[in-house]
C-alpha cells in the first residue's frame, strides 16, 4: 500500500473541520532524538485542549495508536523506538459553546534519530518502582563495555554517578537489567547511559550518551494516588471516524468487565444500538488513571453525545440490572430502583432515581458498578434496542463476577498540574493507545452477543491484549 501523504514538519496544515467551524490554520513543528519526539504548534485564541495522535508512517490511510493531549502549544511524546519513521496530526477543542473538536490536520512526516553504533538505548520502564529505586532495562551495542549509570532530578542540570546493581532476569527486549537504589521518595528523576569502549593499544572512547529516559519513585508506603487501568469503547462516533475521548463524564471499566459491553454491543446480527454504529471504526482505549485514596461513589450512567454539555445521570434501569444491586426477595427489581415514571436518560433507558446526596457524592468522586455475566436476557433480542422496562438475569450468587465498570465525572477531573486530592479526586495520564475494531476482528474477536460467555469474554479480553501488545511502542507501566 502506499504511504498516507506526509507534508514536511514546518508546512501549514489545514483542518478539516467540523461543520460551521472556524477556520484557522494550524502548524506543526516536530523535531525528536532518538526516543522522544517535541511537537510544537502555533496557540490559537478560543482553543482550549489540543490532541496529537501519532501513528506509523508506513501505514495507509494514517492509523495512529497514540493520542496525547496538552492545554498548550507543545508535548513530548516519549518512549520511542529509535531510527522509525512516524506519522503525527492534530485536533483541537473549541473552548465556547458545545466545546466541540476540529478534525484531525493532514499528518506530517516526523522521525526518531537512528542510534550512534556505540550508543546504548534504556527503555521505557516496565517494572513499578519502589520509593528508593527504579528498575533499568538496556540495549547495549557492545554487551561487555563498562557502563556509567547517570541521574538527575528532573529540572536540574547536574548530573550524578547512580548506584546500581545487575539483575538476574532481563526482559526479552533488554541485554542487561538494572536496579538504580538510594533515591529519594515521589521523585521524578532523569537517566541516561553511558558506555566505554577500550581501543587495543590506545585510550579509552566514550560512545554518546543514552537520550533520557524519565523515571519516577513510588511514594512512601505505596503511591499516595491510587491506579486504575480501565479500558472504554468510544460512543456515538461519526460515519468515517471515531477518535479516543477524554475519559470525563464517560464509563470505562475493567478490562474483562468492559469486554462484556463491548461484545454486547458490536454484533452486527443482533440489533442497531445507539452506541455503535460500525465496529470496524470504533476505538478501544486504555487509560492510566490516578484517584484520590477516598471510597468509590455509587456508579453513574454516562450515556450523553457530548460529555462537554450532559452530566452522567443516576445509573440507569438496565446497568443496575447488570450490577445485580437491586435484588428483592421476588428477584431482580423488586427492591430499590425506582424509574421515576418514564424519564429516560439519553440512550433511551429507564433512569432510577437517586438521592440528592448520592448525586452529590457522585460528581465528585469516581463511581464504581459490579459487573456480572450473564447480561439480561432482553438485551439479546432481534431488532432495535428498546427500553427496557424488565430484565431476566440469574441471581448474584449463580452470575460470573466480571470486575467493574467506573463513572468519572468532569467535575472532580484534576488540572494537568496537580494531583489527586481533597480538591480534585482523578486525573488520566496525558497519553494513551488505542486500537480499532477492525484489528480486533482481524485478530479473532468474536462480536456473536446470542452465544457470549465467560469463555468467549475471556477470549476477547486475550484479543485486546494482544492488540495492544503490538502496538510498536513499549508501554510504560501505569504509575511508572
């Protein structure tokens, strides 16, 4: 296939955008070593957010796999493999009205520096840190050169000898692993490798340095954010494409327990679902999230278009039914849900009623649902989705525990500057992959909704693994 079109680093790119949008045009600058690659842009007025997606440039049409964002005219996107040709564009956000998103721009060619044949390479971190050290791994060109291991807080300019010691066991993808001690507790640091190679009969050459890696210790006794690894199938996508969101006033879950909606709702057979219209375009996105050490609120249902302009709800008739919270003595239903007459919330379903005070509590910290299978047998139903008024599931004790589904209001999402705390209770890692339908399908994952269980579930959670796996980029380990 040919390559998408790649217009040079300093050439304007102009948007596609949305109907009735401004237009403005946008140029990105890329400039990178051999891990990391700084993207630059011009800041224009009435923009708030900014989405850089980045993908292979060997690939047709473009097909990016990460999404970072940024509040102002720049980002780094780290953890590259070095001398690989990528391909990179970007939307924005219009900070009035429906804050609603521009297209991406025409994708610009941009590249990681190809190594010096002496340079040593330190890869992403894989392996949580502790509150005194942090783990290396490194691709040496010479396995047997001695090593000088370098580090610095990041911001400093000095630069000190490490304290190390070997490892036994190396990943796969590394000759030599390290552990670099006596650091200090919830410090970003900075490191880079240097190797010495001995000339026969003459002095000793330093190849050039490792780039720098970013590496962070852990807190004292354990990160005082906890983490969440969830997993979301982006909603309501438009016919031709259908981009990662932001995580607020939406529902993500626990892989398997988020494989479980996925599959229910992407089976062509079945029924049009007011979520997914093409499984094929659809994006399945992983985030690293951070949460103030606070119990979880009563779950949410987070079924709006625009998440800028529609609250999450109380959960909704159908996910309660799912969570297996509202069983009776005469089964499912027969205890707390009241659906408040026939309000519905925005995907048509029946809305329970909440108390003021469990509203409250729910806009300002992160929500949390069991999830058990099976799902309600009227979901499997031929035609359109309806709202349902009835839901036949086995009880709590004979259903398969899945995990669970999360509500993260916007009200309670962290500014990129700060941490999880009193003020604010979540934050989403600027950067995140995703992987699309159409690679799931091709992967094996199996969409038949009629026949779906746990086996199957597990199966597609194996699916999405691996298609994360392959994305050719090394991820970092969520808290790293």
């Amino acid at each position: 296939p040919t390559a998408p079109l790649l217009l040079r680093s300093d050439t304007p790119a102009r948007p596609r955008l949305h109907p009735g949008g401004l237009h403005v045009q946008m140029t990105l600058v890329c400039t990178g070593n051999s891990v990391s690659l700084a993207i630059s842009w011009l800041a224009i007025p009435f923009y708030d957010m900014t989405d850089v997606q980045l993908g292979l440039a060997s690939q047709s049409p473009f097909a990016p796999f990460v999404s970072q964002t940024a509040g102002g005219s720049s980002l780094l996107i780290e953890d590259l493999p070095p001398g690989t040709a990528f391909a990179v564009a970007m939307r924005q956000r219009l900070s009035t009205g429906d804050r609603p998103w521009t297209n991406l721009t025409e994708p610009i060619a941009c590249s990681t520096a190809a190594l010096h044949p002496l340079q040593p390479h330190v890869l992403p971190p894989t392996t949580p840190p502790t509150s005194d050290s942090v783990t290396l791994a490194v691709r040496l060109a010479q396995p047997k050169a001695p090593l000088d291991v370098q580090y610095r807080r990041r911001g400093d300019v000095a630069w000190f000898h490490a304290k190390v010691s070997p490892l036994r066991a190396s990943p796969s993808t590394a000759d030599l692993s390290l552990l670099v001690s006596g650091l200090e507790p919830g410090t970003a640091y900075e490191v880079r490798v240097l190797a010495v190679e001995a000339l026969h009969g003459g002095p000793r050459r330093r190849a050039p340095p490792s780039d720098i890696v970013t590496f962070r210790t852990a807190d004292v006794g354990g990160p005082s954010a906890p983490l969440l690894e969830v997993y979301r199938v982006t909603e309501h996508c438009g016919e031709q494409s259908c981009h990662p969101d932001l995580l607020h006033n939406h529902n993500a879950g626990d892989l398997l327990a988020d494989v479980s909606f996925i599959t229910a709702m992407s089976d062509p057979k079945s029924r049009p679902n007011p979520f997914v219209r093409s499984f094929d375009i659809v994006t399945i996105t992983k985030y690293c999230v951070s949460r103030a050490p606070t119990p979880f609120a009563g779950y949410t249902s987070c079924n709006g278009v625009n998440p800028e302009t529609t609250r999450c709800a109380c959960n909704n008739y159908i996910d309660r039914c799912i969570g297996r919270i509202d069983e009776g003595p005469a089964g499912f239903g027969s205890a707390a849900c009241d659906m408040g007459g026939c309000k519905n919330d925005t995907s048509g379903m029946p809305l329970c009623s909440c108390t003021a005070s469990s509203m409250s509590a729910s806009q300002k910290v992160i929500g949390m649902l069991p999830v058990f299978h099976p799902f309600p047998k009227e979901l499997q139903k031929q035609g359109p989705l309806e709202p349902l008024r009835s839901c036949t599931v086995p009880p709590k004790e004979e259903s398969s525990f899945l995990g669970h589904w999360y509500s993260f209001p916007a009200d309670a999402e962290c500014p990129s500057d700060r941490s999880p705390s009193d003020e604010c209770s979540w934050s989403r890692r600027s950067w995140q992959h995703f992987v699309r339908g159409g690679e799931l399908l091709a992967l094996g994952f199996n969409t038949s909704a009629a026949t779906q269980d746990v086996a199957q579930l597990h199966q597609n959670a194996a699916v999405i693994t691996m298609a994360f796996d392959r994305i050719p980029r090394t991820e970092r380990c969520c808290g790293c």
